[in-house]
C-alpha cells in the first residue's frame, strides 16, 4: 500500500513540526487549496511572511526577470538587485545602513554582534531581553529569548545577557545602567500572544537610554513593513530604536531579513568582520522590491491599518457577547490576537473544519496575520463562524 505524503514526512524529518493535516497543492490571492480541492481563507498568511497572499503578479514578474539574469554571484559583487531594495528600505525607515541576512534569526545574529562590538567600543557588557519574548532559534537568539519552552535543554547560553518583565517599569529602573549595552525588545509580541508594549515602559525606555546611553534594539521581523498600519510596530509607541531586526515579508516568501542602524551605529562594522554567502540573494531582492512598492506606494500598508480596524471592532462585538470566553483583544493591523479563557487549539481546529486558517500561540491566543490583501467581506465571513463555534462553546 502507497504511503502517503505525511507518513513519508514522519520517516523522513526530525519531529521539530507539527504539521496541519491538510496537504496544500495550490495558492491564489488570499485563498489556498488543499488536495481534495478543498478552499481555505487564509489568515495564518504564511506566519506574517506572506503580506501580498499569494501569487501576485508583480513578485512573479519581478523574480522570473530577476532569474533570467542571474541568481546568485556572492557578496564580492555589488548588485543591483541589493542596491535598489536597500535605498527603499533606508528611504521609508529613515535609518542610514542595513546588512542583508537569510532569516530573521540571522539578522538577530547579526543585531547581538553589532550591539556587542558597539559596547566593546563605549565600556558597555550587559544586554538584555524581556520575558515572553521570541527571538529565534540559533544560540544567540535563544539567549536573548526568556521562554523555557524554547531554552530548556540548550543552556548554557550567551554571558552577560539577562531578562526582565515584559512592561514591569520598576524593574526595567532598577537593572539598567551605565554598563548596559542595550535591550532588544517586540513592541508587539508575536509568538508570545500579540502582549503590546505599555506607553509608561515605552516613555521610560526612551529616558533611561539619554540618561545612560544603551541602545534600544526592536525586534520587528513580525511586526514590521507594514503590518500594523505602519511601516514599523514601534512607531505606534513613540520610540525611535538604535538597531531594527526585519524579515519575513520583506522577502516576498523567498528567504531574506535584514538589520538597521542608525547613525550611533553605522560605523561600528569594518571590512571582514561579518558576513554571509547567501544573505541578499537578488532573486530575494527583486522580490522583495516589488513587495515594498506594494506596501508604500499603492496603498496596501493603509489596508492592513483597515483591515485590523475592521476585525478588531468584529472583536471586541464578540468580546461583548462572550465575556466567558474572551479574554481580550489585541494589536494593530493585520497583527491581531483574541485571547480565550480556555485552549484555542480546539477553536483552529474547528474554524480549519470550516476553510478557515487561523493560527493559536501560547496555548490560549489566536492569531491572526492575514494577507494586507484580505478582503473585509472575507474578514467577515470568518468572524461569523468565529461567533458561531464560540456560541457553540458557551451553550
């Protein structure tokens, strides 16, 4: 007897995923296919990479011309393909260099040894992450993330880098100082359940870095490039960051991330001492410039600011209705998360039932990263059977 596609995967791979069992055969808009022919709306969007859906006509044409020239030459050559999606990052975000990575964990790498350099520079040891967070899988990245699910069974991990209490003031008073080289933070948590950065630990943030001089370092390879209704999460909260982490989108869901910094960090790297073989890859690039243009200048990151807008007045309806069994809402744009009191794996599972594909992260929050394409009839179609299974449930 044939083996199927998902006991040939078990054979085959590590056991890091669990996979849905759905097998998709196909993608179109915001809409993807499964086997049997089977149609979902897709509001898992790829985990916030797939900002454009799927199959928009201009990445297809920008990575076929891209193809026809050449796919990969190394970072002895400048590129134009590099070139251009650089100016318009740097362009739209104000800051004055970038580094080009595979991923968003390797841009975080990169983010560490950047911070670290700087601090050898200025007398500074000491980094730090907040509780909750999710910076990636690679040793640095796990060091600066302080989620035991993630860090059990891998220590030791980096020296000098310590954790405080997501959005605990006080305590962020207490631990920094002059010796602190910097605190890499999301403003809005993603894996962690869409936790969104206070304006008091925003406001204090900015005031311990004058009085001490550390570098604030965001994390906004979820958050970023337009997915909250602006360019970056952090702007919702008034902090202009040292050091930004960005990827997902940015490559058109081929692989790419990118660090940035502004001018206290621009000239802290020299020749030699970093680097990668296939970070910024053109085909990525060309892209990922595509995506951009999409973004900024036709409009779609103001559509992801209405799409959240919409779904989040759909919530906060089903909040008033359901009280026993939703918690709260949060985010902005199309980053949004509706925690329950009780496990949303079974609510996915439900929605999935029904051609709905809705993420759930830390056991009780779904999340949902649609498409900036999503349509609000689309939004409402699930929000539907959303109240449906949620009235279900209360019964």
């Amino acid at each position: 007897m044939a083996q199927t596609i998902f006991e040939k995967e078990d054979k085959l791979f590590f056991r890091t995923y669990k996979r849905l069992p759905i097998e998709i055969v196909k993608g179109e808009g915001c809409y993807l296919y499964d086997r049997e022919g089977k149609r979902y709306i897709d509001f898992f969007g790829g985990l916030a990479v797939n900002a454009l859906g799927y199959g928009h006509p201009r990445v297809k044409q920008a990575i076929q011309e891209q193809v026809d020239k050449y796919v990969h030459l190394s970072n002895f050559f400048v590129q134009e393909p590099q070139v251009n999606l650089a100016e318009k990052i740097l362009s739209a975000s104000g800051y004055q260099k970038l580094f080009f990575t595979n991923s968003g964990t390797e841009a975080i790498e990169g983010a560490l040894k950047l911070a670290r350099k700087w601090g050898k520079n200025n007398g500074k040891t000491h980094l730090f992450g907040l509780s909750n967070s999710f910076h990636g899988r690679t040793m640095g990245a796990l060091s600066l993330t302080e989620r035991a699910k993630y860090r059990d069974g891998y220590e030791p991990f980096l020296p000098n880098v310590s954790h405080l209490s997501y959005n605990d003031v006080g305590e962020l008073r207490k631990n920094v100082n002059e010796q602190t080289i910097g605190i890499i933070l999301e403003f809005i948590q993603g894996e962690g359940g869409i936790f969104v950065v206070s304006p008091e630990y925003a406001a204090e943030l900015s005031e311990l870095r004058t009085k001490y001089g550390f570098l604030i370092i965001a994390d906004e390879i979820q958050s970023g490039l337009g997915r909250t209704g602006k360019f970056f999460g952090f702007e919702h909260f008034g902090v202009r960051p040292d050091i930004v982490v960005i990827a997902k989108p940015i490559g058109g869901g081929l692989p790419l991330g990118a660090l940035l910094g502004n001018e206290r960090v621009a000239d802290v790297f020299s020749y030699g001492v970093h680097g990668t073989t296939f970070g910024g890859n053109p085909v990525a690039c060309a892209a990922g410039l595509a995506v951009l243009e999409e973004i900024i200048d036709h409009g779609l990151m103001a559509q992801a600011g209405l799409v959240g807008d919409h779904l989040k007045s759909l919530f906060f309806k089903l909040q008033e209705k359901h009280r026993a069994l939703v918690k709260e809402v949060r985010g902005f744009g199309c980053m949004l998360g509706v925690e329950l009191t009780r496990e949303g794996q079974p609510v996915v599972d439900e929605l999935q039932r029904r051609g709905y594909l809705v993420n759930c992260t830390n056991v009780n929050v779904l999340r949902f990263l649609p498409p900036f394409t999503i349509g609000l009839d689309q939004c409402d179609q699930m929000v539907n059977e959303l109240a449906s299974i949620l009235q279900s449930l209360q019964q």
